[in-house]
C-alpha cells in the first residue's frame, strides 16, 4: 500500500493547529505516514534558542500556539526545501503575502505526483489581474490545488471545540474527499464542494469586511450596525466573486467557508480586533503599529486585502459597485476617518 507523507508549510497560529489537527489523523488512519513534516520560518527567541528546536524538544509551538501540545510525531523543520522533498501532500497555511516567494523557492523542488491544498486567505494583484493563492500554487508549482475555509478561528479549534469547514476542489472529487479524511475529526467537521473559486474568495474576502466590523466596534455602533455591514459585505463578497468567476455557485455562500466564517470573524478574530483599535484612536496609529503591538508575530490579511480588492475595483471600473470593500480600503490608508464606514447616502450599494 502506497502511503501518503503530510507537509505542512507554514507554522503561525492556524498552521500550527491545522498541524495538530492532521497529526491525529496520520496517527490513526493507515493509508498516511504517522510522520508530519511542517515547515517553520525560523526565529530567534528571546531565551537565545531557535523556535524550531523548542518545537522539537516540548511539542508546542510556543511563540504562536502556546500551551497546546501538537503530537509527537509533528517535526518541525527550518529547511523548506527539506521540508517538501519527500511529501505526496503538501499543506499550504501561511499569511498570503509571503506566498509568492515561497513558491519561486518551491520551483522544481516538489514530487512529481504532489497534491496541495491551501489554507490560506488573500490573494496576489497581478498586471494582469487578481490571482488566487491556489492558482499561483497550481501554476507555479505544477500540481492541482485544493482550498480549505471555514470558520476556523484557531485557537477555539485547538482546545477541541467544534467547527466546520469547507474543502473547495475543481474536478477531482477523489483528491477531495482525502483531503476530507485528513482533516475530519469528531469536532473538525469538513465537507467538500466543487467551486474552488468561490470557497477560496468567501476565506478572503470576509477578512475585508471583519474590518469593517471592527470599525463598527470601536466606534461602538452597536449589532444592528454590524449586522448591516455584514449583510452587505456579504452581498459584496457574493457579487464580487461571481464578477471575477461567472462559475462561482450561490450555495457555496451558505456553507462554513462563506455566512458562518464571515460571522465568526465578524465576531472574534484578529482582523475585527485590530480594526476596532485602529478606529478607538481615530485611525491616528497605523495598522502596522497596532499589528506589531495587539499580535505579537502573526500577521492580519484584510488590510492587505483591501488594498488588493481596491486595486482590482479600480482597474475594471467597479469601484462604485463596491461601497464597503472601497471604504474599508480608504479608511485603512487615511483617505477617510473610520466614520465613513456608514457614510453610504451617496454610494448606495446597487447591487441586488
Ligand atoms: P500567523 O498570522 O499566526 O503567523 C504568522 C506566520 O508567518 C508565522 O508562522 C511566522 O513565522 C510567519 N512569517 C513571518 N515572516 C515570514 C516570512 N518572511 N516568510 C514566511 N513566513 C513568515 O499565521 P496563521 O494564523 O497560521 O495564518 C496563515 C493563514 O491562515 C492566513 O492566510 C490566515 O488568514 C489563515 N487563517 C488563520 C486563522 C486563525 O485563526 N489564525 C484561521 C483560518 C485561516
Ligand atoms: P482573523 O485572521 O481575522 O483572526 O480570522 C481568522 C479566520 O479566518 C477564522 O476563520
């Protein structure tokens, strides 16, 4: 019997738990090595040792997922080109701006006959337009990419309480459900759909409007406020999407990667959190600052992303059908004060 070997690549809050979350899975089912591989962009600690080594001696992840044991049998490993040589599955989950180096690192490096699948929320601005981190993967690397979204705040599904995801695939429904098994566990629950493209933009996206909540937050608007932006950037998220993938189904936005991620984030997650304190000092600190300061390491995408979604609006001339993805992005760069985020009397969404 031919049996898988899991990299993970990437190693911060959700890395790591998706880590764990793989490990008990390879540990039980036959057709995977027990093994997981998983890839750590190396630091120095303040205790002088590298974090790679502390991850190997204590089985945690201390600097992004303290206090959580991953299993034994995950080994972190500094060397990325190490990391992959020998795996038949590779995971992708690290911030997205950091991707594209790290496929040009990848280049020739990977099996032949690898499968991928990618975790990760955001995508690239290309000249010659938006480009998924699963379709920069497949084409850079050569391999088929599936995607994983949901609502998956970290550290909620590292003590094991229970959630959703969706697996996204093109054609191979095969490939799919292995991606299922390996992730599944009794409070991990995954289901797969055939709409790549529609699974991977609701993950990115809703990161774009949890800052918008997050400006609601601070400026303590109160949940029918926020209950408004999120139905609208749900609106936007869906049409947006179907602009850039006539494929892209509606039912697709009513599994875990699309209403139930957009709420959880909404709710708990890093991108509300930072945008809340942005708008508390009235936008006179930056998101960098206030990043470095509330996250200690991990890195926020909707900032990012709002920058690219802005960029692909204005390029096709669809700024005015996108209200709220526009604002966020004028707010976020001081364009516009934190206030603007209901300022639509001029800007009606004319979207159905
Ligand atoms: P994170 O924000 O916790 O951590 C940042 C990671 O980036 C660290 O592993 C750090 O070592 C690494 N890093 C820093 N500089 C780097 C560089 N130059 N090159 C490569 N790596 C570098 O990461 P995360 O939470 O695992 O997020 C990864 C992806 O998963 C993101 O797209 C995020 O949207 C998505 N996601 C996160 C969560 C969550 O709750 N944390 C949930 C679902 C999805
Ligand atoms: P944040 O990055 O805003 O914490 O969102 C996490 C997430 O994607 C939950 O599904």
């Amino acid at each position: 019997l031919h049996k898988s070997k899991v990299t993970v690549v990437g190693s911060g809050n959700w890395g790591s738990v998706a880590s764990k979350l793989i490990a008990s899975n390879t540990l039980r089912l036959s057709s995977f090595h027990d093994e997981v591989r998983m890839w750590v962009f190396e630091e120095t600690l303040p205790s002088g040792e590298k974090l790679t080594d502390v991850i190997n001696r204590t089985n945690e992840n201390v600097k992004y997922l303290p206090g959580i044991k991953l299993g034994k049998n995950v080994v972190a490993d500094p060397d990325l080109e190490n990391a992959v040589k020998d795996a038949n599955m590779l995971v992708f989950v690290t911030p997205h701006q950091f991707m594209e180096g790290i496929c040009k690192r990848l280049v020739g490096k990977v099996n032949g006959d690898v499968e991928a699948i990618s975790l990760i929320k955001g995508m690239e601005v290309k000249r010659e337009g938006p480009c998924m981190i699963s379709t920069l993967i497949s084409e850079q690397l050569g391999v088929s990419c599936c995607v994983l979204m949901g609502a998956n705040i970290a550290n909620e599904i590292a003590v094991e309480k229970f959630s959703e995801a969706t697996v996204g695939y093109r054609d191979n429904r095969e490939i799919a459900e292995k991606w299922v098994q390996l992730f599944s566990t009794p409070y991990f629950m995954v289901t797969a759909v055939q709409d790549v493209e529609g699974v991977e933009l609701c993950g990115t996206l809703k990161n774009v409007v949890a800052i918008a909540a997050g400006f609601v937050d601070g400026l303590e608007m109160g949940n029918n406020t926020k209950a408004a932006i999120m139905r609208i950037g749900l609106r936007e998220m869906r049409a947006f999407s179907k602009l850039l993938f006539s494929s892209v189904k509606d039912s697709t936005f009513f599994e875990s990667c699309g209403v139930a991620d957009l709420i959880t984030t909404c709710l708990g997650g890093r991108n509300r959190k930072v945008a809340e304190a942005f708008a508390k000092n009235e936008g006179k600190r930056s998101f960098d600052d206030l990043e470095a300061e509330m996250l200690q390491g991990q890195k926020l995408q909707g900032v990012s992303t709002a920058r690219e979604v802005y960029e692909v609006l204005s390029h096709r001339g669809w700024l005015e059908l996108f209200p709220l993805f526009a604002t966020v992005h004028e707010i976020c760069v001081g364009h516009l004060p934190p206030s603007a985020i209901v300022e639509y009397s001029e800007r009606k969404p004319r979207l159905s």
